[in-house]
C-alpha cells in the first residue's frame, strides 16, 4: 500500500532546507523549491525547471502539491468574476474578484461551507466541512491576481475575507496565508490592504490584538441589540454585544485602528430609530466607520433590503454622531457572486 504523501506547502522553508540536508543535498536546494512553491506558485514539480530532473522525482516520490483547481469561472456584466475552486480532496469553495475604478479586491473564502447560521446568508445553508489550509487560501488569491492581470490589466490591490466561512474560526491558517501574501517570498502585499471580516469571535479579536497583527478588522454588525441580532446571527446568544464590545475596546486599546462595521439594514428587522440609536451607542468607544452593504436576496422571502428613507436615516444620524459611513453598492448579483451568495449554486 502506497504510504500518504505529504503536502510540500505544510512544510516551512527551514523544513524543507533540512529535508535537502538529510537527503545529502545543499540547503540552498530548500530555499529554491520554496520559491517555486510559494513566489511561482508552481502547480507541479515539473515546472521546477532549474531542479535536476533526479531531484524533481526525489520529490515526487515523497510530495504532493495539493493545488487549487478553478473548476468554472463566471464574468458578471460589471467585471465582477466568480471562481469555483475544487481542493484537492474534490470539495468546492468560491472566490471572486471584484474591480473598480482604482482597485481590484479579491474576495476569499476561508472555510469550506460554514457553522455559524446567519438567517440572511446563503453560505450558512451549507454545512461546515472543513478549514483551508493556509496554501489552499493562498491559491485563491494567486489565482484572482493572475486574472486580475489577464482580464483587467493590473494587479490585485486588495483582499477581503468575505468569501465562505468565519475567518477566525480558521484563525491559524488565515494568519499562516497572510504571512505568504505579504511575504516578499510569496505575494509581497501590503498587510494595510487586507481585511479579515469577522461575524464577531470576542475571544480571537484579542487574540489578534496580542498577535499585533497589521492587516484590518471588519465586524458584521447587522444590529447593536442583542435580542435583534440573536434572531438573525444565532451564535450571538453565546457571543453577546457585550463580549464583543469589550474585546473591540481591547483591540482598539492596542491597535489604535480604527473599527469597520457591516451592516444591512433590513425592512421591519432593523430599519426604526432605536436601531440607529443602539448602533451609534455600541459604536462611541472608538473611531469608526459603517459600511451600509445592500441586501443580496437569496431566495428567502423573509428578508428584504429597507426602503432608500431608512437608508437616509442611518446616514444622516451616524454622520450627525461623527461615525463615518459609507453605502455599499452590490457588485456580481447577475453571477451570484455578491456578499451572502455563496453556495455552490450548480
Ligand atoms: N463570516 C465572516 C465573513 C463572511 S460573510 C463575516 O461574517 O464577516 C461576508 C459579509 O457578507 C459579512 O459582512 C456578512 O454579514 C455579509 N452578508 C452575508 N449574507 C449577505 C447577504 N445576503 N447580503 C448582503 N450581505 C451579506
């Protein structure tokens, strides 16, 4: 029976620079496979080309390179693209590729299916089958950054873990992908030009805050009132407002960053005054900013994007209240490749 081989990009470079050691090569060896594996992100050791070919078999022998593989790829009218990915263990994520006038944002999923159970959310139909692993999230941003170049001649500007799962529910393997992203032996990018979006894990935002991480910090708020928000975010009954405000305070006490907010506002859920009012309360220990992002429907009748008055409301007293806010067109619907709308449709 053929022994299982192992995931070349599980190992560190120092691994792989020992394992050349013990096979009676030079350490350099390690240095240069790595940077095949992360900077070229090669898809197979035959593409290796400054590797001996005895090397390269020595390699195959004992590795694999468990690639990502985009299965189908949709262009939406607005230059928004969709990628279904296929793992190497066959099971399918998305991610998508957003541009604009001045930037190219990929969005990326952290997690296969997700275990949170967001009502408005069609990932959360999905099961939770497993977390990526940092080179499978690492692939997703290499792959939008090849078409980014292709389709719309420039390079990715920006990342956002809005893709499938919770981030800090993979909170090891999204910091190790990051690490490669900005790293000048992986991507080189900006750690200041990525966002990790989280439904609000108390426990990992400190975490992130010891860690002195240097990407930035998006919370899906959706509601400042926790009987409100229970409804919609269930897990929020084992992660109130409360723990939640008092580990952005902790986050913000260390950082100094300012904090990112999501949130829909939805008819007759979250559209009345003292909606507003609790969000502008929850919001006053540090500088911060809401994104108002257009409700996505996904195909359930109970939840639907609030009137353009509602809309107004929430501008103009987070504004009156010196609360930046920012509303948020959606981009792919036509592909459903808008925030919400993954799941594999097909
Ligand atoms: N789990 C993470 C990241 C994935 S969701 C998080 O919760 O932040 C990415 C963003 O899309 C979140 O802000 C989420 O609340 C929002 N979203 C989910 N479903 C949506 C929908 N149908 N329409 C609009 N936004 C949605």
């Amino acid at each position: 029976m053929e022994t299982k081989k192992k995931d070349i990009r599980a190992l560190t470079k120092e691994q792989l620079r020992d394992f050349f050691v013990k096979e009676g090569d030079k350490a350099f060896r390690g240095n240069q496979v790595y940077e095949w594996l992360w900077q070229k992100s090669a898809h197979s050791f035959e593409d290796m080309t400054n590797i001996s070919l005895e090397t390269r078999q020595m390699l195959k022998d004992n590795f694999v390179i468990n690639h990502i593989k985009v299965d189908q790829m949709q262009r939406s009218s607005d230059g928004t693209i969709k990628n279904a990915v296929r793992l190497h263990d066959d099971l399918i994520v998305e991610s998508v590729l957003i541009p604009t006038a001045t930037r190219t944002t990929a969005c990326v999923s952290s997690q296969v299916g997700c275990s949170l159970d967001c009502k408005f959310c069609a990932t959360a139909r999905l099961k939770r089958m497993r977390n990526l692993n940092p080179d499978e999230i690492y692939d997703q941003v290499v792959a939008i950054h090849n078409e980014s170049r292709l389709y719309h001649n420039r390079p990715l500007s920006n990342i956002v873990f809005m893709g499938m799962g919770e981030p800090l529910m993979n909170y090891n393997n999204v910091l190790k992908a990051i690490d490669k992203i900005t790293s000048p032996e992986g991507l080189g990018m900006s750690p200041k030009r990525i966002v990790v979006s989280t439904s609000g894990v108390p426990k990992m935002i400190k975490k992130m805050a010891d860690d002195e991480v240097k990407f930035k910090l998006a919370v899906s708020l959706h509601s400042a009132i926790d009987e409100v928000r229970t409804s919609i975010m269930p897990f929020n009954a084992t992660f109130p407002l409360k723990d939640l405000r008092e580990a952005l305070e902790y986050w913000y006490s260390k950082t100094k960053n300012r904090i990112t907010y999501e949130y829909v506002v939805w008819e007759g859920i979250n559209d009345k005054r003292k909606d507003v009012d609790a969000l502008v309360e929850f919001c006053k220990f540090a500088p911060s900013k809401v994104n108002l992002i257009e409700y996505n429907p996904i195909d359930d009748g109970e939840f639907q994007q609030a009137n353009p008055k509602a809309l107004d409301m929430y501008v103009n007293v987070l504004e009156a209240n010196n609360i930046t806010v920012t509303v948020r067109r959606s981009r792919g619907k036509d592909i459903d490749a808008a925030c919400g709308q993954l799941a594999n449709k097909g």
